[in-house]
C-alpha cells in the first residue's frame, strides 16, 4: 500500500478508517477554522449531481428555487418560541458591524423557518397565492459541534431546505409524503444506499413541527444515520407569524405549512456504506468520473500510439454520455495511479497497452469486484454502459443485504442490550409509547427510536422496557 493510500482496516478502526478515506480520497480537508471543513473538488462534484437529481424532481411538480439571506434576527427567531428554544444553543451570532454595535443581534442561518415565513406573511394574501413551493440550496451554521467528523457533523455544512405553504392540511400532508419519496429514491437510486422509513416520535420531531417524518440508513458500525427529514409544520408558525390567506369562502384562514431538508452528510454516508480497505467505492451515478483510462507503455517508442488510442476511446467514452478521465501523467507509473484512482472510488479503470492494441480491445477493471474484463473496440459502449449498471445495482444489493441482516426484533429489554452491545443496527421492538420509557432506554442504552413505520407492524409482545401493554411497533439504534 502506497503512503497515500489507508493505513487501517475499516472492519477494525472504522472510525479512523472512514477519517482516512474522506482525507486521502481528496474528498475534504480540514479547514483553518475550527469545526468546519474544505469540501474538495470530487465532493462539490457528488453534491452538484444531488442537486441535479434533486432540482429535476422537485421542478417536475412546481417547485422553485430561492435564496435568502445568511443572517436572521434574534426577534424573528423568537417568534415561535418552541423552535426558537430548540436552535438557540446551536446559534452563532453576530454582535457587531465593522465598529458598530449592533441594535439587535443576528443569527449565522442556523435554519431559515423564520426569515422566510416573515416573507410568506407579506407574500401570501389569497387563496390563488396558494400552494407557495419553494426551496433554497445554501450554507448552515450549527455551533454546538463537540467533534469534527467531515461531513457527519461539523459547524458548516451545506444542505437544502424545502418550504411550502399550502390551504390545507391534506395538501401539506402530501406534500411531506412526496418529498419523502423523492429522498428515498435519491438514496436509493443515486447512491445506492437502502433506507427505512417512517414518523419520529414527539420528542425526536423537529422543534415546531406538527410532526417529522424521516429516512434512516444504517451504516456499517452498526449505528443509524439520519439522512433527512420532511416535517409537517401544521399552523404553528403560520400562527405566529400572522401568514394568512383569504379563502374562496371569503373568510381568513391561517396557511399549513412543511418543510423539509437533506444535508452533505449523504457523502459520508457513501463514504461509509460502500467503501473498502483500499478507499471509496462510489456507485456510477454518483461518481464524479465513471471511468479511468490508463494507458500504459513499456518503451518510449510505444507512448505515442498508446496515446493515440488512449485519447480515442477517452472521446468515444464521453461522445456517449460516460463522464471519463484520461490519466496521461508521465510523472507516476501506472501501478501509483492504479492506486489513486481505486482510493478516489472510480467505478472502472480501464487499461490500454500494446497487446491490447494488437488486439483491438481494452482491458476493464471494476472498482467494486475488481474483476478484470477484456473488452472489444466494437463492443465499448455497450459493454460499459452494462458494467456500470452492473455495478450500481451490486452496491445497492450488498448493503440491502447488510441492512436486511441488521434489523433484529428483540421482545425484552435484556435482549434489546445484547443485540446493541454485540451488533448494533435496528432493533424493532414493541413500544407502550410512554416517553419515560423511550427516555430511559436512550439513557441507559444511548439508543433512540429512529422511526415509527408508517404501515402499523403487528404487536409481538408487551413494551420492550417496561413490559405494559404495547401500542406500537418501533425501530430503535444508536446513531450519528
């Protein structure tokens, strides 16, 4: 292994692992201020791709995108007093103004709730300003990081944030259940990760909610990762932000509304859920390149024709729609680029040399198997194209299975602590849906109900802890 390349097994120290492979990848560095990081080219570039997927789909039913600004005053943030007690430890604030002090404090965008439904008030008058969809791509600041974990938990991050205002409940209901949609297909068909989800329950809901549904993953620590949320905000903060409608009953009505959000943790969630000893495993459609081409030559008189053809297939490739990089460098040997592009996680490398030319092919190797494949001139674009669909529905099906095989259903507490000691995922347990209960398992145990299935689960036994009588079924982990 090169001294660039990871020096840990994930199996082992997968904390420091997963630090390695964010690092040496090149996907992210840390920055010179404390708590926040530096995302990479190859990582802007996995963003910029959920992005697309993400504006396509939500473009499709009426959305559009908007920016607001980075700095919220202290009073609006107080306007909803449940929402505003539950960011303020995570607020960073801004007292001063070049040499003035400022009348009122501002808030670094901790979220935008507040800022944007003091607009909607002024915005909103009729029931024809209705349904108002709108979403933002922009930068959030969360203070209260203890530890910098890039991409799971740092003080800076970017994310997106959905906010729409509807006539009725119904209508934000459905709009909370599309968006959820929308996420896990994104999880599930972009990064090839499987996911579970379902509702939080009243302590686990985001503050001022009427409710908050999620998506969960587990990752291969055995512990749960959030990877977003769509909240149903009821008329809480349409109440106290005074955002009325006129109706076509000509009375005055008070807005529902919903927001929802997913954040660059997704990265490492990728990072986390398909990466190896040597690095990043990233499936196709997610990759910043599909495919490497390294050409190799073993005489000076045979770089030229190596190249010729290198730069040909690298056309070929990109006439077609695969996003491709040549790596022509002469400074490294083509066992150090091996090296490098198999740490970046680029899904095939594909290798030219002089029998290859002799023989009209090239030779493919597969990131996730590293299977080699020697491949006909004529048959390039065909094959690859199969390759790669072949490759993003095997990382998908490998962590299904992993998630399949770590959802454990546990009927007592004593069970419940041995499954988290020995292997951790989601316990599905019956749950009496006291929150003294959920709060003594999550004191005890450190693990939290991540969600309540939407589809009501048929009760196997009594409450996991405190053996009363059931209500519901519920996914419980510890988590990032």
């Amino acid at each position: 292994m090169s001294e660039s390349g990871i020096t840990v097994k994930k199996s082992e120290r997968f904390s420091e692992w997963y630090t390695q492979a964010v690092l040496r990848s090149e996907l992210a560095d840390y920055a010179p201020i404390k708590g926040c990081i530096i995302f990479r080219e190859d990582s802007y570039a996995m963003w910029e791709k959920i992005q697309d997927y993400f504006n396509k789909k939500i473009g499709e039913t009426g959305h559009r995108n908007v920016y607001f600004p980075l700095f919220v005053p202290e009073s609006l943030l107080k306007k909803e007093a449940e929402h505003f007690e539950g960011f303020v430890p995570e607020c960073a604030w801004v007292t001063v103004g070049g040499d003035t002090e400022l009348e009122e404090r501002l808030a670094i965008r901790p979220t935008s709730e507040t800022i944007v439904y003091i607009m909607y008030r002024k915005w909103i008058k009729s029931w024809r300003d209705l349904p108002l969809k709108l979403n933002q791509w922009c930068n959030i600041v969360r203070w209260e990081t203890k530890a910098t974990k890039p991409f799971l938990r740092t003080r800076e991050f970017l994310w997106q944030e959905g906010h729409t205002a509807h006539a009725t409940k119904e209508e934000a209901d459905k709009e909370v259940m599309d968006i959820l949609e929308i996420y896990k297909n994104l999880a599930e068909n972009q990064l090839a990760i499987p996911t579970l989800i379902g509702k939080k329950t009243e302590s686990e809901k985001f503050a001022g909610a009427l409710y908050t549904t999620t998506f969960e993953a587990i990752m291969p620590d055995g512990k749960a990762l959030q990877m977003g949320t769509s909240h149903n905000l009821g008329q809480n903060f349409s109440k106290a932000f005074e955002i009325k409608f006129i109706g076509e009953d000509e009375k005055n009505h008070y807005v529902w509304q919903t927001s929802w959000g997913i954040t660059t943790r997704l990265i490492g969630a990728l990072v986390m859920v398909h990466g190896d000893d040597r690095g990043l495993v990233l499936p196709p459609e997610i990759a910043p390149y599909q495919v490497v081409i390294i050409p190799i030559f073993y005489k000076e008189i045979e770089r030229n024709l190596i190249l010729n053809k290198a730069k040909e297939v690298f056309k070929k490739l990109k006439e077609n729609g695969i996003s491709t990089v040549l790596d022509d460098r002469a400074e490294y040997t083509p066992g150090w680029k091996f090296n490098q592009w198999e740490l970046k996680g680029v899904p095939i490398r594909i290798e030219i040399g002089p029998r290859d030319i002799e023989k009209k092919q090239v030779v493919a190797a597969r990131r996730d198997t590293f299977e080699r494949i020697a491949v006909k001139e004529e048959e390039l674009i065909n094959t690859m194209n199969g390759v790669l669909k072949e490759i993003q529905d095997n990382l998908f099906n490998r962590a299904k299975k992993f998630l399949d095989e770590h959802i454990t259903s546990v009927k007592t507490y004593d069970e419940f602590k041995k499954v988290l000691r020995r292997k951790g995922g989601f316990i599905r347990a019956c749950w009496c849906s006291n929150q003294t209960c959920e709060e003594k398992i999550k004191e005890e145990t450190g693990a939290t109900i991540r969600l309540i299935p939407f589809e009501k689960e048929e009760i196997f036994s009594t409450c996991v802890y405190c053996g009363g009588e059931t209500k519901e079924v519920v996914y419980f982990a510890r988590a990032y």
